[in-house]
C-alpha cells in the first residue's frame, strides 16, 4: 500500500514540478487524473502495477473484509437482476456440478444433525404419515421394479442358513401340535 502511495505522490509532484517551469496555473483535479491514467496505462505504469500486485503486504491490504463480502453478496441475491443471474448459473450443469461438490460435506453434516433434533424427526413423521405420502408408497409397491427387488430380497433370505433353520423348526413344531391335536381328539 505504501508502495502505491510513494508511486503516486512522485508521479503528482513531478507534475507539479513540470508546471513550475511555466508560467501557467497548476493542473485541475481532471487534468492531474488523467496524466496519472495516462502513466499507468504505459509500459513503465503496467509494470510497476504488476509488481505491486506481486507484494503480499499490498495484497492483503486489498483484499475484502468479511462484511463487505457478506454485504455484496446479500445484495446481489436479492436484487432481480442478481437472481437471474442465479437461475441461469444453476442452469449450467458444470456449475452446478461443481456448487453441489463443494456444498456436499456441510449439507450431509446439516443433515445428520437435523435427523438427531427431535423437532425435525416429528415434521418427518408427519409428511410421512400424510395420506398423500401413504397413497404414493402404495402406488410404489405395486410397481413391477418393486416387486422383482421384494422377489429377488425374499430369495435371498429364504436361502440363508438361519432361515433355513428357523423355518424347519417352525414347520417341526406345528407338527407336534398337530400330533398331539390328533391325540386328543381320539
């Protein structure tokens, strides 16, 4: 920043001192402003921008505080032409591709903690339990995909060992029910 500041304070007074030399009046504001654009826009004037952007002290007495930010950004999603901006960057799948990456982890750390909070698990439950929802998980059930997925879940349990188990016992046992049932009855 200092840098900057000694640059322009030499630049304003060797104008100064040009028109020392003359008999004429010192420069307007106007006429000083564009002696120094005119500076900057040379070669000398680029180069020496450069290398005031290369400084990191300068860099960071540039940069944005947080506030600022803050505000600019509340302010560009609020006004309709910063909304629309947002519609048509949401429309672009790369940009959005990209948002949803780096949104991924807070979003799935937001969700995890709404699902402990007792609050959101009611409102949960109440959408679940609407007859809409209800109307929706029945229509799904009937869905030919969903019934191949039950046949294919079914198959797979009645071929574990446990089940297997499970099942001849049940079957062992209703028969001695039966025989003793039989039993009686005679």
């Amino acid at each position: 920043m200092a840098k900057i500041l000694s640059f322009l304070m030499c630049a304003v007074m060797l104008f100064n001192l040009a028109g020392c030399g003359s008999q004429q009046s010192q420069p307007s504001y106007e006429e000083n402003k564009k002696m120094v654009l005119d500076l900057l826009k040379t070669d000398d004037g680029k180069k020496a921008m450069r290398d005031l952007l290369k400084d990191n002290e300068f860099r960071q007495a540039i940069v944005l505080d947080e506030p600022t930010i803050h505000k600019t950004i509340v302010q560009t999603l609020t006004t309709e032409q910063g909304q629309k901006l947002w519609r048509q960057l949401m429309n672009d799948p790369d940009f959005s591709e990209q948002l949803a990456k780096t949104m991924e982890s807070d979003n799935e750390r937001l969700l995890k903690r709404m699902m402990k909070d007792p609050g959101y698990q009611g409102m949960m439950m109440d959408i679940l339990k609407t007859p809409e929802m209800q109307q929706q998980y029945l229509d799904l059930m009937k869905t030919k995909p969903f019934r191949q997925q039950l046949d294919k879940s079914i198959g797979e349990l009645m071929a574990t060992p446990l089940f297997k188990k499970q099942l001849a016992d049940a079957i062992v046992e209703t028969l001695k029910k039966e025989q003793e049932k039989s039993e009686d009855d005679s």
